[in-house]
C-alpha cells in the first residue's frame, strides 16, 4: 500500500512538502519513501528548487508495483524504484504543469515573456522548449507590462515591483512600493510607471522606477488596469469595470478624467493597438467588443463580434497595414479562439469546440514576430500556444 498525507509542510529537500508512506505488509509498518529519496527534474529547471506539496492523490502503476505517481501543486511526479532505499521521483509532466498565467507579452524582435502564479514566470526564446524562470524570484507575479516603444523596459508586480531594461534578463527590485501584486504600466518611452496595487483605490506613479512614487489624481478604481498608449508618451488609459467608465490621462499619468462611458462589468484587460495612437480595445464580455481610435472620447462596437473576453494583437499579415486581431469571444453566434487580419472585419475561428484548453479567454496575446502565432491562457494548464 502506498499513502501521502495532504499539505503537510515537513523538511522536504530543499524546501517543504508531503510526504508518502509505503508498506509491504498491510499496514503493520511504513516507511517513508521521500525522507531518504532523491528528485530529478527530468529537464525542467523551475522545479529543482520546489517540492511535492498539496499530494491529493497517490497511486501505482497497475502493471508494475515499483512504479508510482502522486499529484503536486505544481504537476506530477513519478518514481519507477519506490521499493529502494533511495528511491527517485521525477517530475513527470512536460506540457502539463499546474501553472495559471497572469501575463504575456511577445517582445518585437525579443522572447516571450510570461508571469504566473507561485512560480514567477519565464522567458522563451524557443517556445518549443522550456524557458529561463525570470529572477530575482518572488513568487506569484501579476502583472507585466512593456514600454510600447522601448521594447527592452519591463516592469513585474508580485511582492515587489521589478524592472528590467533588457527585455527580461535582469530584473532590479523597486526600492518603495506602496503595496503588492496589482497591475503596472510602463509609458510609450518607459520613461513612467503606473502601478496599481491589488485591492487598492489608488494608483501610483514613479518617474524612477519606484525610488519614489507619488499618487495619481482621479483614478479611484479599486484593482485598476491601466494602459499605456503605444506611441504618446503622454497617454494612459483604465476602464473601471464596476461602471463602465472610462479613463484617460494626457500629462503621463499625473491626471485622469472620465472621457465616455461603456457597460459594466467588460472583461478587465483592455489594449491598445501596436504603433498607431489612441487605438484602444475594450473587451466587453457578454456586451461584445468596443473600439476607440481618438483615445477612449467615443467607442463603436463591432457588430459581428457579441462577446469578447480577451483580446490580443500579433504581427500583421502579408500585405497587411494593420496588426493580427485575436480574440476569444463569440463571432456570428459561435464562441471560441478567432483571427482577423483586417481590422475586425471578418474572422476566422483558430480552436473548434473540442479544444476549448480550459481557458476564460482573459489573456490572449499574438506573436510580435511571427504572423498567426498566439498565446492563451488556461486556468491551470499552463499557456496554449497555437502556431498555423
């Protein structure tokens, strides 16, 4: 018989965890099958750190009773040797990790980078593959953002607010914060950060990368998303779900003033389009898709699209003047994953109903360098990537 006990937080490697329990003769006698085991990551750097915690379920192989799996927090481990003095687990689940994306971006002419919960998040040069998982570590990071037009500053929320000024490989720990997790936005040039932080009213803003920030005015939106314009440096926008105002600042972020009115309780996530000013996209759930392109004074719904969870922008097609559109939404009555390459126009449904890969559809994000290319967010699984 083998067993684990279920958050327990013992001495496990080189961090906490379970631990499991295996008896040969009907529950006379246990022993314990982490205590003296060892971990392989079997190519999966993440986890060399991390343990087997939350082990809801522990079972062999039918086949072969050295063979066992249990569940973890962050995926699934295996040990083919579970009746040695030092049996080996491995974590067995490429493809498959329990992992909740939070934020994407797709660097134009740079890696992918995302951020997850509990485990940071990861840059890609090769989606194919495993990434680097960034650092400093922090844990579950909520937001990243990018300066739209220099690409090469970043700024992460978790515990802390990091920055990075080349594109994700080095990260420096903000000196002030004025609360954690929440959402950021880097302006046009990255010359200034918003930061809202999680449950709070107000917004903040730092012109050095949070040495020092000081208040936004009118922005009193409890867990705001603001918004950089992708070409003024000047502009910024947020839409408060709970009325469907919204918001727009033209002195960098010093000011916001309630420029229209959309319907409540849209998805949270608005956009903005790359390279032309003042094109900005609210997804507005089961109220369909809105579209500004005087920053926010007036929207037009698109009329084919009646629901939009997320929305996304990738490289634009061949012979095409404006950026990829994705979105997961309803397009002429049939929900799921759609492209545009014309501005909304039509579209062309990307997923069919048996591949739904668990996702709300909150974070869709096309590929700055590849035509067709997008990421999902799945809520559990991981990022879906969809490649033509």
């Amino acid at each position: 018989m083998i067993a684990s006990t279920i958050n327990m937080w013992w001495t496990q490697w080189n961090n906490y965890g379970d631990r499991i329990f295996l008896s040969t003769n009907g529950g006379a006698s246990w022993t314990d099958v982490i205590a003296n085991a060892t971990k392989a990551t079997d190519g999966i750097d993440w986890i060399a750190d991390e343990s087997i915690h939350w082990a809801g379920s522990v079972v062999f192989d039918p086949f072969n009773g050295q063979s066992a799996w249990v569940t973890s927090g962050n995926g699934v481990f295996k040990t083919t040797n579970v009746g040695a003095s030092q049996p080996t687990w491995t974590f067995n689940v490429k493809g498959l990790e329990e992992a909740v994306p939070l934020g994407v971006v797709s660097v134009p002419g740079g890696p992918l980078v995302s951020v997850i919960g509990d485990f940071d998040g990861f840059r890609y040069y090769n989606t194919y593959g495993y990434g680097q998982r960034l650092a400093p570590k922090m844990g579950t990071t909520t937001s990243l953002a990018i300066a739209p037009g220099n690409s090469a500053i970043m700024a992460r929320a978790g515990s802390q607010v990091q920055v990075s000024q080349n594109s994700s490989v080095n990260w420096g720990t903000a000196a002030v914060t004025n609360g954690s997790k929440g959402q950021l936005a880097l302006s046009a040039n990255g010359s200034v950060l918003l930061h809202s932080p999680e449950n709070s009213a107000t917004t903040y803003r730092s012109l050095n990368y949070g040495s020092s920030w000081t208040p936004v005015n009118n922005l009193n939106i409890s867990n705001a998303f603001p918004v950089a314009d992708s070409i003024n440096s000047n502009l910024f926008y947020a839409y408060d779900r709970s009325n469907g105002k919204f918001w727009a600042s033209y002195d960098g972020g010093v000011n916001f003033y309630n420029v229209s009115n959309l319907d409540a309780w849209g998805a949270p996530r608005i956009k903005v389009a790359p390279n032309t000013q003042g094109d900005v996209w609210v997804p507005l759930n089961n109220n369909g898709l809105a579209r500004s392109t005087n920053s926010g004074s007036s929207f037009t719904k698109l009329s084919n699209v009646t629901s939009c969870a997320g929305i996304g922008f990738g490289k634009a097609a061949s012979g095409a003047t404006y950026p990829t559109i994705f979105i997961w939404g309803t397009v002429n009555g049939v929900r799921g994953l759609f492209r545009s390459t014309d501005t909304g126009n039509t579209w062309l449904q990307i997923n069919d109903w048996a591949h739904q890969y668990g996702s709300n559809g909150e974070t869709v994000v096309g590929d700055m360098n590849t035509f067709g290319v997008v990421y999902l967010s799945t809520a559990g699984r991981g990022l879906a990537v969809g490649r033509p």
